[in-house]
C-alpha cells in the first residue's frame, strides 16, 4: 500500500481544515492535509452534513491538480462498525484515514472518544477499531494521539503505540502532550517521547507540537528523526510556513479569497472570516488599527465585501497606498521572507 508524502502535514482544526485553506497550505510546501476531525454518526444519519463534506473533499480533490496535495479524513468515536461504516462513505475522496485518539474537548469526555481512549483499559477497544479500519478500508489507515495516562506516560505511549502498529496502524503521529479539557496545551511537547516512539516503530512516525517558526520544524525533526512534522495552530496564521516564508499578511488573505471564489460554498462564511482574522493577527496584532479591523470584519456579508476592506481600509490602515482597483492582482503585494 502507498503512502501519501508524510514530510510536511497540516493538522485536523475544528472548523478551519476546509479545502480552500487545505489548498492554500499545500501551494507553500504541505505534502499532506487532514480534514478536521469528523463525526461518524453524522456521516451516516446526516445527510446534509455527509453531503457537505463530501462535496468539500470532491472540490479540494478536483482543485488540486497544481499542487497535487493529497488528504487524509479524521474520524472520531468507539465504535468499530459505525467508524468502518462511516469511512466507506468517504474513503473514494482521500488518500487515508485518521482515527482521532487525541481531541482532549470536554464533549470528547461526555461521548468517550478521541484522547480519553487512551486509558489502558480502553487499549484493546483501540485495536479493534484500528484493525477494522486496516482491514475493510480501502485507504491506509492512520492514527494521531497524545501521551497516555500512567505513571510513565513515555513508556506507555510506546507500548500503546507498538500494539496499533501490530493492529494495522500505516504510520503514527504523536502530540507528545498529555490530554486536558481546560488546557490543550500543558507545558511544551515532549519531543523526547517522539524520538523513542521513532526508534521503537517501524511504521512511520510524524511528530506534531512546539512549532512557531520554520527554524522549529528545523529542529523537531532533528531532535526527534520523524518522519513527517505535522502543523496546527502556527499555520493559521501562516500557512507558508513549510516554504519558509512569512507572507504578506493582506496578500495571502487575498490569495485565500481567490480559492474560496474559485471553490464557492465549500467553506462557511464564519470559516472565511476567521481564516482572515488569522491571517492579520499573526502579524499584526498588536497595531492600534487591529480592533477596528476585527469590528469591521464581522460586519463583512461574503467574500466581496472582506476583499475589498483588506484592499482598502486595511491597506490604508498599513500606511500603504489603497489599491484603487478592487480587481488589481495580487501579485501587486510583496511578500516578506526570512
């Protein structure tokens, strides 16, 4: 069976996974993009939400010839049955499928899925969904998890590890933080349990936590020799990351715009707006225009109407001088590179 390119990765978000974003990420050096993470229930008993989905999948699929960025779906639940179910639904879009053993939300408590499977009694229920997906799924399947809960959470997290890579496991990805409803993140991630998890596997191992900066992917993958480093939060607010570049930030929001006219109603207007807002926070957050961007934002209706405020009032905003064609291309803004 082959393997997406597990070099570079973009990670499940909630609500901001969306294919325009996805293609986005994968135009500045994402090998691989997962989806956010997606119910299986509802694929199933939801048509509308099935259909959604698909349709973002169908899209991002077609769209991304000139990058030909694979993606991989993430599911959530306990249930073997209704996981494999759930997957056939959707496993002619994506090049994998991801079972979600990390989501630390308290709603991830309440239904006991994502990172509270990772208690040792659960193990054996893991590998049954593990096994299942491996072999009645089509595409490979993956896993993504976080420490678990034991009084040596490293060796644990191994021995876990070891049993859904004998269960059928394609490759592994590690957050090496523990699971908390109030904080997602505890401390920094441990990358020492990475780089064990990588000596002891055969499997593909990726690594996700404390990246900020090109320099940290950098030195992720030395300290741990993962195979693949995978991104979340930091690629909101630059999704050039992986290209080594700190973009424009009205210029990349601008470049977004264009994929979300290219691919309409795939991603939410809320979506859009807080792509956007990631996009000129990141770098300017702390300028005093910055609050009545936000203000100005959440009255825009669509897409036209957030284009044209970064091409006029936003720009204006920067000391730049507004573009008086709502049309002008946006090669005409600059990017910044280290």
């Amino acid at each position: 069976m082959t393997l997406p390119d597990l070099t570079y990765i973009a990670a499940p978000m909630v609500k901001q996974s969306d294919a325009p974003f996805r293609l986005l990420t994968q135009r500045y050096g994402v090998t691989l993009a997962y989806t956010q993470m997606l119910d299986p229930h509802k694929l199933l008993e939801d048509r509308d939400y099935l259909e959604f989905h698909q349709r973002d999948l169908t899209f991002g699929r077609d769209a991304c010839s000139e990058t030909d960025g694979p993606v991989v779906v993430q599911l959530c639940g306990n249930d073997p049955e209704i996981i494999v179910q759930a997957g056939k639904k959707i496993q002619g879009l994506c090049s994998g499928i991801d079972l979600n053993l990390g989501c630390p939300q308290e709603h991830a408590r309440e239904s006991h899925y994502g990172g509270y499977l990772l208690a040792k009694k659960d193990w054996p229920l893991v590998q049954t969904i593990v096994s299942a997906m491996s072999h009645l799924l089509q595409p490979p399947t993956s896993v993504k998890l976080r420490l678990c809960p034991s009084s040596s959470p490293s060796s644990s997290t191994v021995e876990f590890a070891t049993l859904l890579e004998q269960a059928g496991a394609s490759w592994i990805t590690l957050h090496a933080r523990h699971v908390s409803a109030r904080r997602r993140r505890q401390g920094a991630a441990d990358l020492n349990v990475v780089r064990t998890l990588k000596t002891a596997l055969r499997v593909p191992v990726v690594s996700n936590g404390n990246v900020r900066t090109w320099e940290d992917v950098q030195r992720n993958r030395g300290e741990t020799q993962a195979d693949g480093i995978m991104v979340g939060e930091t690629l909101l607010g630059n999704p050039c990351i992986f290209a080594n570049i700190i973009p424009d930030p009205v210029r990349v929001s601008l470049e977004y715009l264009e994929i979300c006219k290219e691919l309409p109603d795939i991603a939410t207007h809320k979506t859009i707006e807080t792509h956007v807002r990631h996009f000129i926070e990141f770098q300017c957050s702390r300028r005093p225009w910055y609050n009545k961007f936000r203000t100005t934002l959440s009255a825009c209706e669509g897409v036209h109407d957030i284009e044209h405020l970064l091409r006029t009032k936003v720009t204006r905003w920067r000391g730049k001088a507004a573009h008086k064609d709502d049309g002008a291309c946006i090669d005409d803004l600059e990017y910044t590179t280290d």
